[in-house]
C-alpha cells in the first residue's frame, strides 16, 4: 500500500470514525488500522476488539466462560462450574460484564450480575442471586497500542487472565461470602 492509499484510509477513519470507515470501504476495522498505521487509542482498541469479537477472529470462551458482545457495546462473561466449598458438589453459574476498554476509557469495569447454585443431576436451582452492580471491579489498564499484535497480546495476555482471576478470586468470593446465610440455607432445607 502506498502512504497516498494510507493517508487516504487515515483521513477517513478522522472525518467517518472506524465504524462507518469500516461499511464504507469493506475492510474489517482490524484490516484499517493495520493499512492505516494509525495510533490504537483505547477507543479504537475497544471498536476493534468488538468487531473481533462479533467475528468470531478472537478466542471467545476462556476456562469456561463464553465471551460475547451483546450489540450494545458491552462484553458479558457467562459460565459454570462444579463446586464443593458448601459441602455437596454444586454447580455454580456465573453471569458478568467485563468489556475491555469500556466505551473507549483505559478500563474494564466488572459488574458481577447473576450467579446461581444448583444440583449439577437435575439442575435445580438452590439459590439465586440477580442484581446488577452490587458486586464490581474495575481494572485499569494503559491508553494506547503500538500495533494490532500488541493489542491482541494485550487481548490473550492480560484482559482474559486479568478478568478471570477478578471474577473467581474477587467478585465469586464476595457473592457467596455476603450471601452465604441465604445459600446455606438453601442448601440444607433441599439435602434435609
């Protein structure tokens, strides 16, 4: 490509956005910033990593979880797993958002959401916590990528690991720790 083609696409991406950009040329976001050479603000990253993500071109399920845009500009973390720390073996169903450079900021907030106990033979749900944005974290995270590779580093590197340790060593704890009377109670009223 030659630096008139690349001054071209820069020009665009300026006056359009990457979005419009992007419809406009034909050209994934991801395939802009390579050709363009532009600088990958947080605000780009977050555009581009959600077009990735929508595609299917980044991993989308990480220890369990499936990572998935919801159209709206946020990324939810849904998933489950056995657990034995209230005694029998239950199965643990955990619902976050985690979107990485959220609307453009050098964050990823994390609003823990939905979490549900239940008996993994027949699915019953013991207890069942939904309430949005009583259980958050909030990472923050550096401003701006020199290339593609790097942000997809960054990507598999520190915003998959970084969000899953969060969630099951920070927010998971909190749930059960502050809802634990409850979901004792649950549990022992169904084994009794």
């Amino acid at each position: 490509m030659t630096e008139k083609h690349r001054e071209y696409i820069r020009k665009q991406i300026k006056e359009n956005g990457l979005y419009k950009t992007s419809q406009l040329s034909g050209l994934s976001m991801a395939q802009l910033i390579v050709s363009s050479g532009i600088e990958i603000t947080t605000k780009y990253a977050n555009e581009v990593l959600l077009d990735m993500m929508d595609k299917e071109d980044i991993p989308t399920r990480y220890k369990g979880f499936d990572i998935s845009h919801n159209g709206d500009g946020g990324v939810s973390w849904y998933g489950g797993h056995l657990t034995d720390i209230f005694g029998p073996k239950l199965k643990e169903t955990i619902y976050c958002m985690a979107t990485p450079l959220w609307n453009g900021n050098n964050m990823i907030p994390i609003d823990f959401d939905f979490y549900d106990l239940a008996t993994p033979s027949e699915n019953s749900s013991l207890y069942s916590y939904d309430i949005y944005g009583l259980y958050q974290a909030i990472i923050t995270v550096r401003e701006k990528f020199e290339s593609l590779e790097k942000l997809l580093e960054w990507y598999r590197d520190f915003y998959l690991p970084t969000v899953y340790d969060k969630i099951m060593n920070e927010c998971l704890p909190e749930v059960r720790k502050h809802n634990e009377k409850e979901i004792i109670e649950s549990i022992e009223e169904y084994f009794n």
